[in-house]
C-alpha cells in the first residue's frame, strides 16, 4: 500500500523548485467521463485541488486527485513476495510532493518518480528513485489503467477488466531491465465493497485495490545480475487531499494467503484518535466479505504498544475479522525474514499469517506483506 522510503540505496535526486501550500478543495466528483487520457506535470500546480471519494461505474485504477498541488498526493503501488518470502519487489509510480506525503526524501515540488524497491539472495536490499518528466495515465471504459512515468524507462498497463498487468522497466543507462505481471485470482474492491459505483474509497486516505491478489512472475536485469521469482502479487492506488502526516497517526495495513483465502486488511487512528478500519477476504475468485466494519488489528510479541508510537517495532500481528454468517477468521502475522525496512515512523516485513476459522481444528498458512506507520512521538 506504500512505497518503502529510500535508505541506503542507489538515488537519482529531485530538482527542487519553489512554491507555497495550497489546501486541497474538500469536493469530492465522480468522473463520469472513463475514457481519457491524464498528464500530471513534474511540479505541483499552484491551485486547489478536487479529490475524488465516491467511486463510479468505471475508472477504479484512474487519477484521484486533479490537479496535485502542495497539500495531495497520488500514486500506484506494485509488489510482488515469493512463497517462501526470500524474494520481494515493489514498484511505486508517483505524484507525491514532499509537503502532501511524508515521509519523504522528496523535495516540495518535484512530485514525480518511479520508485523500485527488490530483497533477494542475490540483493540484501536494494533500491532505486528515478525522477520523472512527466506522467501520462491514460483510462478507458473499463476500470483499468496505463501510465507511463516519461524519462524513467517504467511503465504499467493494466486489462479493463482488472484481470492482468504488466509492469515494465528500461531503466536509461541500463543499471535495470525487466518486468513484473500479475494475473489476478481476486476481484478488484474499494475499502466498503466490490467494485461498483457508489462506493465510499475513504480510509484515512482514499485507497482503490485493483488486484488484491495474484499469480505474479518477476524478471529484473540489474546491473548484469539477474533475479527471477514468482509469487503473490498485489496493485493499489492511494491518494489523499490533505499531507498524509496532517491525517494520519498510525496504521497497520497489510495482505496475505491464509490457505484458500486472499486477505487484505487496515486498521489504521487518525489525528483525532479516531480508529478507521476496511478489511477484505476473498475465496475461489469470489468476494467472501468486504467491509469498512468487522476486523481488529493489534501488536503482539515485544513492543506490543498500542496505540504504537514512533521507534515501536512489533514481534508480530494478531488480527480477528468477523465475517458475519460466513464466520471469524483469526490469524496471526509473524515475521520470517529480515525486514524490508524499519524506521522509527514506518516498518515494512514479509512474513506469513497463521490461523484459521473459529470452530474449526484446521491451521490454515500463507505467505503476507504488511507494514506500520507510526507518525506519533510517545
């Protein structure tokens, strides 16, 4: 759901260019017109912004946010884990100005890139931010998209029917080549139910998921070595009218396979202290629950503080999502491998989930990705 920051890794920098904070205007639109094409520039536009929160009839994977100004942001997010979760890459297309998403490494209003994040055997970590001209997003009457992060090498093109994308990557100078796909094995949903029109796409942020899980391939060329995986692969968007550290105090987000379920799940408070939650379980390429209601996600193990504040680093999971007449589906996250980032404000782990139905003898098992925000100091 979001990029890892840049740590130790390989950068291209930003230019920066001057300009002031602009809110973003609080209407929300439904765009009625799916077929178009979207150019976001490579610097925030000093206007207000119209952020979309109602979902429509097409369009699930389009632009959210018109123009970006100093206070939005909007991306796309790919990631793909290995089963036994020794691989992992991620792939993020954005238009995040450092003063709307934090936090960044980002400059105030250079607001375009593509950033690749891969762990392997044959990479610890690696990582690579490369700044954009321009992005072109183009939509059709379906609910998919295609985006092409000018001057990067990286694009991605997704079916209208949201049962398949492909990332690519020709990154100039060579250091990386490759490609990502996805065929999807769950339907596409918004954080209160499948995708349809009328549908609220507000957590804390707005947050569409395209393809909640898949059957994924991965092939990346960096710099002569090669990495080659399959695995689990996940695609969402998130957007927001306001600068994510204004909104947001903690979250839990994180998806999975428990046995034949697909699980993604939020459980996220606000500045307010307010608690926002959205959970999603899938089953044989069928909805099983999908719902704004009915999940808890807490920390377990050491430093199992919750609310968690910054510099909390948990030993684990532990979420309970009941489903109604389809029952409660119990489970915990635990860490297998070293983590794909830890920071005091946000950790990134592969691990698997573990549990199963209530009432049944069963131990269901599966691999997930998941992560922490913890923006709050104790």
């Amino acid at each position: 759901m979001i990029l890892p920051r840049v740590n130790a890794f390989s950068i291209v920098a930003l230019a920066m260019t001057s300009s002031s904070l602009i809110s973003a205007s609080t209407s929300t639109y439904q765009n009625q017109n799916c077929s178009n094409v979207h150019v976001i520039p490579a610097s925030v536009v000093n206007a207000p912004s119209i952020v979309n929160t109602v979902s429509s009839a097409c369009g699930l994977d389009g632009p959210k946010v018109a123009p970006i100004n100093a206070s939005t942001y909007d991306w796309w997010y790919f990631e793909v884990v290995s089963e036994d979760q020794s691989y992992y890459a991620s792939i993020s297309f954005l238009a995040t100005p450092g003063t709307g998403f934090t936090p960044s490494l980002f400059p105030n209003d250079a607001i375009l890139a593509t950033y690749i994040s891969v762990a392997s055997p044959e990479f610890a970590h690696y990582g690579l931010l490369l700044p954009a001209e321009r992005a072109v997003i183009t939509t059709d009457e379906g609910q998919g998209a295609s985006g092409v992060w000018e001057g990067t090498g990286t694009s991605f093109t997704g079916t209208a029917d949201l049962s398949s994308y492909r990332v690519d990557l020709d990154v100039p100078g060579g250091e990386l080549s490759g490609w990502i796909t996805l065929d999807s094995i769950a339907p596409a949903h918004y954080p209160s139910g499948p995708a349809q029109a009328g549908e609220s796409m507000e957590t804390i942020v707005g947050w569409a998921n395209a393809i909640p899980d898949s059957v994924a391939e991965v092939y990346f060329n960096i710099n002569g070595t090669e990495v080659k995986f399959t695995g689990s692969g996940y695609h969402d968007k998130n957007w927001g009218s306001k600068p994510f550290n204004e909104t947001v105090a903690s979250w839990y987000w994180g998806r999975g396979r428990l046995g034949p379920y697909s699980v993604v799940w939020f459980d996220g408070l606000d500045t307010e202290g307010i608690e926002h939650v959205a959970v999603y379980v899938a089953k044989d390429g069928a909805i099983v629950y999908s719902a704004k209601s009915g999940i808890v996600v807490r920390p377990t193990g050491s430093n199992a503080e919750y609310p968690p504040h910054k510099g909390d680093m948990p030993g684990g999971l532990h979420a309970v999502i009941d489903m109604g007449e389809a029952g409660v589906l119990e489970f915990d996250v635990i860490h297998t491998v070293d983590p794909i980032l830890e920071e005091e404000n946000h950790a990134k782990w592969r691990g698997i989930l573990s549990g199963g139905l209530r009432g049944q003898e069963q131990i269901l098992n599966g691999t997930a990705s998941y992560e922490q925000f913890a923006l709050v100091e104790a």
